[in-house]
C-alpha cells in the first residue's frame, strides 16, 4: 500500500514505514494525544525507484570511499538529483493527494487545505541502538502544491553527504535503509518543546523540559535558548525553573503559510513559558510514552490553545556511554561527592580505595590536570622513545608536542618540566581526562624510567611508590562535581583542541563548543600547511581539515561548534617541517599570527575556509566561524570578504570574532557593524596586552590578572555594545572558569561561556548559583 495511517500502525512496523512512522502509529493506538496524519510507506518509495529504473545507478552512485570528499559530495549530489528529478507514478500520486485532501476532513476542519508537516522516516532512524534523528529533512506548513515535491526531497535527503557518511559509518548497507514519509497535520503551536523522560547523560530518575514560544524547531534546531525544567518524578515537585531570554520563535507566516523566525514580543521574552500545572500534565504524558516503550523516551510536544499535543518519540541512546573513565554511576557519584565514602586514590578495579597511597614527595608543579593515578614513569627524551609508553604508563617529558597525543591517550598521567596551565600538555590532558603535573622544571632528571610514582594531579604532586596496586587512571572524586547538568539561562559551553575529545565533552552537557581550535589539528600533521600542500597537495590539506571538525560536529550535532581559524605563531610552525621558512621573532605571541597571517597568505587561509564550506554542503549547519586576533573593522571586513570568495555566505551562517586586543574591545562598535554574530573574549591575550605583561614570562607572572579593572572594564562595555547591536558575547580564556568572573560576566549579560572539558560541571554549578542569588535580589 502506498499510504498507511496512523492509526493503522504500530511499532512492529519500522520496516513498512520508518521509526518516526512507527512511533507516531504505536502512540496513536496507545491513546496519546498524536495530530492526525498518514505515511508513504517505504514499500513506495522502493517502487518509486525501482519502476522509474533508477535504483542501480543511484546505489552504484553513493558506494564510494566516504573518506574521499570530492567523492563524496559528488555521489550525494548526483544520487539526489536522481530522485528529485524523476516523476511520481499516477496511481502513488493520486492516492497520496486524495489521503491528504481528507486529513481536513477527518478532523472536523472546513479547510479545504490544510497545512501539514512532512517528514521523513528511515527505516534505520530512531532505532534503539541507531539514534541518528536529524540525518533526513522535515518540511513545515506545507500544502498541497507543494506536498509531492516535499515528499521527494524527503526521499532524497537519504543520500545527503553527511546521512551517507554516517550510515556507511555506522555499518548500515544503502540498499537496505529505506525511507518513509509522515504526512501529519500541522499544529499551529503557540507553546512547544522536548521531554526528556530520564535524564539524557546520567539516566537519574528527574525529567528534563525544555520550552519555548511558537513552532518547536527552535528548540530542536538550537535557534533559541529555550526556558528548562527539572521536575522530580517521584512527587511531582519542579526543582528548578530556569527562565531563559527567548529572543526569536518560529511561527507560520499568515500570508504566505511559510515558517518564519520572528522576534519575541519583549514582554514575552523572560516570561515564564509552562506553569506548574502544564509541567505536572507532560510528566504524567511523559510517564504514559516510557511505560508504553519500556525505556526512557526523547518526546517533542506542542501546545496550541491550551491543548497538548505529542509530535514524536524516540529512545534517549546517549545513557550509560562515554568513557570509561566516566563509569562511575550517578548515584555512586553523588555519594562521593557528598563525602562518603572518603575519597582516595584507584584501587585497580576503577573504585575509590580506603588507601592513600602518600610516600615522599618526589617533585612538584603545577596540577594541570585532576585524578590520581599510581603507575611506572616512562622518560620520553625523543619523539621515536613513543613507542615505549604502554597503557598505565606515566609519560615524563620536557613537553608534550602534537605528535604525542597517540601516547598521550595510552598512558595513565602526565608529567613535563616545562608548561603552565594553558601549554599543550595542560590542554590536552584536560581534554583526554588524564591526570597532570606541569611545569616541574626537572622531572626528566630528577625520576628514573620505570620507578613507580603516584602521580595527584590536583595538588600538582609526584610522590613516590604506593600501596595501592593500579596504573588505571581516574579523574579525582573529589573534584568531581554532580553529574546532573545543571540547568542555566547563561550557555556553558567546551573548549576543544583534538577532536578525539569531543565524544567525551559532548557527554558533560556542554551547550556547543565555544572554541575548536584548528591549530591543533594543523600542528599534529608535522608539517607546516606550506609543506603540507606541497607535500601532499591543497586536497588532502583540506581533507585532514574536514575530518577533525567533522569528528567534533558529528558528536555535538546540532549544539553549535565554533571553528577558530588558525592561530599558531610562528614559534611552533618553526618546530615543524617546512618551519626553516618561518620569520624569526622576539615575541611571537604580539607578531605574525591569528587573522594577520591569514589574511598575508590568502591560498592557505582559504584553504580553511574551504573545508568549513564543504562540511556546510554536507549538511553540518552547526559550524560557526571564528577569527582570532582582530584588532579594528577592517580586519573583520577583509576576513567576511575571504568567506564569500569561498562561498560561504556570512548573511546567512553564524560567524563572529575573539576579542583579544584592547584595539578590538575599543573599536567594538564598528566590528559589530561589519556584520559579525558574536564575539569571544580571549582573556589570556586580551590580559597580557592590555597591562603589558608576558603570559610566559615568569618574572613577571606575578603580575597577571585577568580580574584587573582595566581589563574588566573593556570586557563590560564590548558586552554592553554587543548586546546593544544584537551580538552575542562569549569567554573562551580560562579566566572563564574562575567564580569571580563567572559571577562578573553573568551580572554583565554574558551570552555564554566557554571552559575547558575538565571546568565545564564546576562552571555549570557557579553559573546556577550566580543566577539564583540575582534572582533572590530582583524579587527582594
């Protein structure tokens, strides 16, 4: 049969019509509140490429090597001009006009047309252990002339560069994955959002809701912050109610019937979305759709003149992942937390151990990098010793280079002479989890390859030999904040340098990536990009560039990933091949780096560019553009004319810059004017400029001080002309994930900030605080 409805479906029928399909029948016959509508089955699909011949050419067409990107895009390109471009049979498109035309009808409706949202239903989409919902398109308040074309596009959306590199990815064959389409009757919704039954990170027994005004892809889209709520299943009672700034909603167009984004009346804006009273009737919905499933659900809802209406439901997959490093349970957590049983160090097994482990002290630094780990040191003098670091070893070096990150990743802890908290070894053991100490100044001398040390990477500390019996790393307990994310009008969002991190910071909660830095990526080819492309030509440049921020998009998709272009100085091209050509500065940190580089050597710059362009034609609309080191308008300027020549329209994709420089602080009026989306406080840089002091100068180090009124007074106004001018404001300095800043960036309108992997659930808590007591003090 071409079309089925809903309420002749269920969840044994994922293959006739899709997991969306199969949901939407199975709660439509439990009772629930589901819009009427029916499905194109998959079965019609099928027929449709299979009568009009073009199923061999379009399955031979997508089996390519999906690493290739040219390759790539080109299978996606021709495969949905395949389908977009051929008719529909007769009989399927007679049958598919007249089930619409009664959707009216059996609603009771005297519109003749109605407006209906149609979307698609991959037989391999919301599937318990496949939950990749977003890979296929949705098209809303669509009426009859263009409801085949919808339909088609559906279909076609099957074969987009990224649903083909993620179903390849993911093992499923393209032959079998086909594709159904729900036809359902649009709710007009005043009021919608997402529940979540359990929580989606740790599985605790609190719902979470999240609302906003209008249409609900704002919310599922990410377009707008929506209000959160944490309600205890238990008695019913709301936890929290975090009241967010909803500065746009997506409505239908009364003219056209289009999906629009509209403003928020003001008076709106901070008003509370649900009552009480609402929140106690989705947790009792809520309730009926997890008991029905049997597991906990991601259920989307809407609300139109008062009455609730479910618009979809699927497993929550993400509970009980991550890294093993994370295994502890949340109930487990919390106990630990609260400070039973006491905390110590890894006993072998992953579990705290009654045992200290304290012997002397061997050598100190800094503590770059919490846990405490026991394990054998393993001197690394040269890049070829790397092969000697085994899982459990603690790597002990002068100092980490891109190159380790392999080594890195197998051993235990973390151990150089030289590096503050913001060198490569203090970001990426952050980054990985694993526990560090920096900046010893004499580790390499002072410990011998093989003696086993206890490692405490929050008091900065070696100490030798231990009782307990481990070289299993383990973040420490006692930092370990609640693994329940705290809910905050302020965003929190992750610094990341590798992208083999981004599947464990997608899992703390983090609203987006505030910063990915590209450097990173560049510096472990070993090549200078010069070299690189001459080496091995612009392509495969492009191409090491597109799969790091694809690794990193995939796993936050669709929170939002803002990309920094490439800001090395030269001091470290200099260390690679190809860095004989670097110039040769007193302090590179003030020369040739950043958005000044980029814009003296064009071809590379577009280089970069280029890969976010592709990723966009792949479909990865939640990259975001950033550019480093600004000092006026013309820098910007320049900058958004390199992105249209790459074909990136800045009109249309969110890009914005680092504030880092007082020039740019001052000059933020006319930056704001170039056209930019946000603007991110580097407080490392923006420090050391503004009171002349050397970040990596130890005799001066005394001196630095990102709380400095000077430099708090260029943070608060560029926050206030920003938020004047629409702009929205982040931190990716580390100075971020100090209370005294947090406290002062929210209390001055901050948008979000961005800490690093191991700050993100203490900045979370800090924020959560913060805005309580300012909203204690606005009702006093």
């Amino acid at each position: 049969m071409p079309v089925y409805w809903l309420d002749e479906i269920g969840g044994d029928d994922v293959d006739i019509v899709g997991g969306k399909g199969a949901s939407l029948g199975e709660m439509t016959g439990a009772g629930l509140p589901v819009p009427p509508g029916f499905v194109v089955s998959a079965g019609t699909y099928r027929l449709f490429i299979e009568e009009a011949g073009i199923d061999d050419e379009l399955f031979s067409a997508v089996d390519v090597d999906v690493e290739e990107s040219d390759a790539l895009a080109d299978a996606a390109e021709r495969a949905q001009t395949l389908i977009v471009e051929t008719e529909f049979p007769e009989d399927v498109r007679t049958e598919i006009l007249e089930a619409y035309r009664s959707i009216g009808v059996s609603d009771g409706d005297e519109q003749t047309e109605p407006f209906v949202a149609v979307r698609s239903s991959a037989t391999a989409e919301d599937l318990p252990d496949a939950s990749f919902a977003g890979q296929q398109e949705t098209f809303l308040n669509i009426q009859e002339d263009g409801l085949l074309e919808r339909i088609r596009e559906c279909w076609a959306s099957l074969f987009t560069q990224r649903a083909i590199y993620y179903r390849q990815k993911q093992g499923f064959d393209h032959r079998s994955v086909n594709i159904a389409v729900v036809v359902q009757r649009m709710v007009d919704a005043d009021r919608s959002g997402v529940l979540f039954t359990s929580h989606p990170s740790t599985g605790d027994s609190r719902m979470i809701v999240e609302a906003a005004w209008g249409l609900g892809e704002a919310v599922v889209s990410g377009a707008v912050s929506p209000d959160n709520y944490v309600i205890d299943r238990a008695d019913g009672d709301v936890l929290t109610a975090t009241v967010a700034d909803k500065k746009v909603m997506y409505v239908r167009d009364a003219e056209t019937g289009e999906t629009v984004e509209s403003p928020v009346p003001e008076q709106r804006r901070k008003q509370r979305v649900l009552s009480d009273e609402e929140l106690h009737e989705l947790v009792a919905l809520g309730e009926r759709v997890e008991s029905h499933y049997g597991s906990p659900q991601d259920v989307e809802w809407a609300i139109v003149d008062g009455e609730l209406f479910l618009l979809q439901s699927r497993p929550i997959t993400t509970i009980g992942g991550g890294d093993d490093r994370e295994g502890l349970t949340a109930s487990m957590t919390d106990e630990l937390v609260a400070g039973t049983p006491d905390s110590g160090t890894t006993d072998g097994s992953g579990m705290v151990s009654d045992e200290t482990g304290e012997g002397d002290e061997l050598i100190n630094g800094l503590g770059a990098s919490p846990g405490t780990v026991t394990g054998p040191v393993r001197i690394v003098d040269k890049l070829d010793e790397l092969d000697r670091v085994s899982e459990g070893d603690i790597i002990v070096t002068e100092m980490t280079t891109p190159d380790m990150v392999p080594a890195m990743k197998r051993a235990a802890g973390i151990v150089t002479d030289e590096g503050g908290m913001t060198s490569h070894a203090a970001i990426i053991s952050r980054e990985l989890g694993v526990p560090a100490v920096v900046g010893t100044q004499s580790a390499t001398v002072q410990l011998d390859d093989g003696q086993v040390v206890t490692l405490d990477g929050k008091r900065g500390a070696i100490t030798s030999g231990t009782t307990v019996n481990s070289s299993e790393s383990t973040p420490d307990v006692e930092a370990r904040p609640s693994t329940t994310k705290p809910m905050t009008a302020t965003e929190v969002k992750v610094n990341l340098s590798i992208p083999d991190a981004a599947e464990r910071a997608a899992a703390l909660g983090a609203d987006g990536v505030g910063l990915l830095r590209i450097e990173h990526m560049v510096l472990s080819l070993d090549k200078t990009p010069e070299r690189y492309v001459a080496d091995h030509g612009a392509d495969a440049y492009v191409d090491e560039l597109i799969d790091g921020i694809r690794t990193v998009a995939d796993a936050f998709y669709p929170r939002s990933v803002r990309v920094r272009t490439l800001d090395a100085p030269t001091d470290e091209f200099r260390e690679l091949q190809g860095g004989d050509n670097e110039p040769h500065e007193h302090n590179p940190m003030l020369g040739y780096r950043g958005i000044r580089r980029s814009l003296d050597r064009p071809d590379l710059f577009r280089h970069e560019l280029g890969a976010v362009q592709r990723l966009y034609d792949m479909g990865y609309d939640n990259i975001e553009l950033m550019f480093p080191l600004v000092t006026d308008a013309a820098d910007v300027r320049r900058a958004r004319s390199e992105m249209v020549s790459a074909g990136i329209n800045p009109d249309k994709r969110s890009w914005g810059v680092m504030i880092e420089t007082p020039a740019s602080a001052l000059r933020i009026e006319e930056i704001t004017d170039a056209g930019v989306d946000f603007a991110s406080f580097g407080t490392n840089d923006l420090t050391q400029y503004t009171l002349a002091v050397d970040r990596n100068n130890e005799v001066v180090a005394d001196r630095f001080d990102e709380l400095h009124p000077a430099v708090l007074e260029l943070i608060e106004s560029t926050i206030e002309t920003c938020r004047n001018h629409g702009v929205e404001t982040s931190i990716c300095g580390q100075a971020g994930s100090k209370p005294d800043m947090i406290e002062f960036l929210v209390k001055a309108g901050v948008s979000s900030i961005s800490a690093n992997i191991d700050a993100v659930r203490d900045v979370q808590q800090e924020i959560k605080r913060v805005e309580q007591r300012l909203l204690l003090d606005s009702v006093r």
